[in-house]
C-alpha cells in the first residue's frame, strides 16, 4: 500500500474519494451520494468506495477519511457529527473491518488545514491555523507538518468560543446548537453572515447575493459585510494572540469574498496585541478539495 493514498471526504451529501500517488498527483477522483439515516449503509458505501478505486487503479491505498464530528478519546465513537447517524458509533472500527485494511479518520476542517499546510497556501511555513468559514465554522492547527491533536480532540475548535470583545447590540448572542449563546460559529460562518443581515433588515436573502449586494454599493449589505469583516478580524485575533501561527489560510464560502483579504490586515493591527500584526491571511488554494487532500494525507 505504500505510496498510494486514498482520501475521502465524507459529506452529508455527497462522498468524494481522491487518490494520490507517492509524488502528490491525482490518480482517480470520484464522487457519489451519501446514504441518509442509515449508519451501515454509509459503511458499506465507503468500502464498495475504496475497492473500486482498488479496482481501478490495480493496487490498494491507505484510507484517510475526513468527518464532520471527531472521534471522543473516551470511548473511540464519533461525536459532535453533523452526519448525525455517525455518532456514538466505532466508525473506525467498523469501517476497518468493512474495508479490510486500517483507516484513520480526523475532523474535516483538520484535514483542510493539513492539506493547505502541505502543498497549498500555507506550504513551508512552520504553523498554519487552517479556518473553514461557510455553513459552520471549524479549523485546524498545523504545527511542522503535523496536525495538532490534544487530549480532548478539540484542538482548532474555534467556532464555539465566545465572540471576543462583544458590543451591547451583539450580547448575549444567538442561541448555538452546542447549547450556549454567542458562539463565534453563529456570527463568522456564512450562514451567521447570512443571518445577521436577514435579520437586521428584515429580507431573506442568501450569502453570495448580499455580498454581491455590497459590492454593487447597496447601504445595507455594505453594512453587513463590514460588521461580518470586524467580527472575522476579532475572531482571528484571539487565534493569533494564542498561538501566533505563521499564516492563516481561509475556506468555505465565505473565504471567496475579496474584501475580507483588503480589510483584514488593518483590522487585526487594532485588535491583536502587537504594535503591528504581520501574520499573512491567504486565500485556500485548493478550494472543496482541500478536505479530500488532506484526509489522504492523514498517512
């Protein structure tokens, strides 16, 4: 199995399986639906998954599977997975012995940041702070080339941390599905942006159109997007004041708006402890397929 990896990006959706040769190219890449609200049936999907990309590649890879969950140090299940048919399952375990080799699974957005750290936009530098920033909020650390992984499977976990430096008009916060109020998931992801607006201004509209909105001049959306940008900076800050990475990379929808790569910088040199804040913020490269990549790159 040697020099052939598989990764698979398992999502509510759909299940996409990348394979990468020794040298980091793309030998094969298909995508197919997920099975809805059957745990065995998304096991067996996966293995019949792998064993025909054995089949047509003519050899067995490693299997690196990012999830949208993580796996408890307690007891080895899946929790906090939006995929919530995975949770409080040996998804490991199971998937193991369906597959008929060892597998290693890791937390998407740590998969996105492994692969940015690798070979994208965080390439060659000694820590990366990987954000996702689109129906939820994740991240991951990548500290030498390697994920940053703690006790309790959370490291990279921003988006339920407090809001820093809240105004009056932003306490106690919006109700998380986590059970407290105020996480940074429900301001600084793309539906949190999306539902700042629509609920200021009394409209129902989407992401990308009140951005588009912004950008044709549009008072309101303007207003939107520079409370989401000052929120984003705040958000940013903390990281950067914990752990000082030496790039951040952004992905997800909302990582595709300019102006947060224009407004950013002066931003964070207001709220960051430091006279001047020198940390780069970059665009992911790979895009979607950053999470593929990276579960391949789990071995």
């Amino acid at each position: 199995m040697v020099g052939l990896r598989y990764g698979i990006d398992l999502g509510g959706t759909k299940t996409e399986i990348l394979a990468l040769d020794a040298d980091g190219a793309e030998r094969l890449r298909q995508r197919a639906p997920t099975p809805r609200g059957d745990y065995q049936a998304i096991v067996q999907h996966l293995a019949r998954m792998v064993h025909a990309a054995d089949a047509a590649l003519g050899r067995a890879g490693t299997v690196g599977i990012g999830i949208p969950g993580a796996l408890s140090p307690l007891s080895g299940t899946v929790k906090h997975a939006n995929t919530t048919e995975l949770n409080g399952h040996d998804f490991n375990g199971d998937l193991a012995a369906a597959i008929g080799r060892p597998v290693r699974l890791a937390n998407d957005a740590d998969c996105f940041a492994l692969s940015e750290a690798t070979d994208g936009a965080g390439a060659g530098a000694r820590s990366v702070f990987g954000a996702i920033l689109g129906t939820g909020t994740g991240g991951g650390i990548v500290v030498n080339g390697q994920l940053l992984a703690g006790p309790n499977a959370l490291a990279g976990e921003w988006g339920h941390i407090p809001l820093p430096w809240p105004r009056d008009d932003e306490r106690p916060g919006l109700p998380c599905y986590c059970g407290k109020s105020g996480c940074l998931e429900t301001f600084i992801s793309g539906t949190g942006f999306a539902s700042d607006h629509n609920r200021t201004n009394g409209t129902a509209l989407k992401g990308p159109e009140i951005v588009a909105a912004a950008l044709a001049g549009e008072a309101a959306a303007v207003a939107s997007l520079e409370r989401y940008v000052d929120r984003l900076a705040r958000a940013l800050a903390v990281i950067i004041n914990v752990i000082d990475p030496h790039v951040i990379v952004l992905g997800g929808g909302m990582s595709n708006v300019t102006r947060l790569y224009e407004a950013l910088p002066a931003l964070l040199d207001t709220y960051v402890f430091s006279d001047k804040c020198v940390t780069p913020i970059r665009r992911a490269t790979h895009g979607d397929s950053s999470g593929v990549r990276g579960a391949a790159r789990l071995w």
